[in-house]
C-alpha cells in the first residue's frame, strides 16, 4: 500500500521548519499538518506537498522537488498536474512524464528552498 504523508512549512509554531505527517484543513481554509507527536501545526498552504515515493537511495521524494540523476547535471523539478491528474517532472526546456525511474534521482533541493549546494 502506498504511504501518504504531506510536508508543509510552519507559520506560527516551529515557524520556518518543515512540518510531515496528515494534512489537515479547517471549514475557514487554514491548513496544518498533523505530525509525529498528534500535534496539528499551522503551515503555509503554499508549502503543502504530497509525498510520492522514497528513491533508491532512501530519500523521501515529494511535489515540489528539486531531482538529479545520478550521472547529470540537469536538474529537473516534480510536479502535479491538477487537469491529468498525474506527476511529471520538468526542466527549463522540457516536460517529462513520470515513470518508475524517479526512484533512481536524487533530491536536491526543493522550490520553497533552493538548491542544496553540491557535496564535496
């Protein structure tokens, strides 16, 4: 069965830091995510992001993403595509659609943070 979890950013309690775990949103549209300890934190609904899959090298891959094949320079970004329904990943120039080779990239950052810088 397919793990579903969600990653959003904090605004008031642990304000700035990654939230994961049960999203969660309330009749007036405030959005938190439930985490380890059952806590339910507000987070910046513009950070919420679905959790896809874990990659080769045990990373957590999530929407929004920032990946990186392994032998490439290209960085590519993952994204939801509301109208079809599906993920797909993107360059500055082209769109591929997802396939199972996503478990073999690496995460790099993510667009909320950036790019990491290259490891050393």
């Amino acid at each position: 069965m397919r793990e579903i979890k969600f990653r959003g950013k904090g605004i008031l309690a642990r304000k700035g830091e990654w939230i994961y775990g049960f999203f969660k949103r309330n009749r007036l549209g405030d959005c938190y995510i439930e985490d380890e300890y059952g806590m339910a934190i507000a987070v910046d609904p513009d950070t919420v992001s679905q959790f896809v899959c874990h990659s080769e090298n045990d990373q957590d891959i999530y929407e929004g993403d920032y990946l990186r094949w392994h032998d490439s320079d290209e960085v590519y970004e993952l994204m939801w595509d509301e109208d079809d329904s599906l993920y797909y990943i993107t360059t500055d120039h082209d769109v591929f659609s997802l396939a199972d080779d996503i478990k073999h990239m690496t995460v790099v950052g993510n667009r909320w943070d950036g790019k990491k810088e290259e490891e050393e």
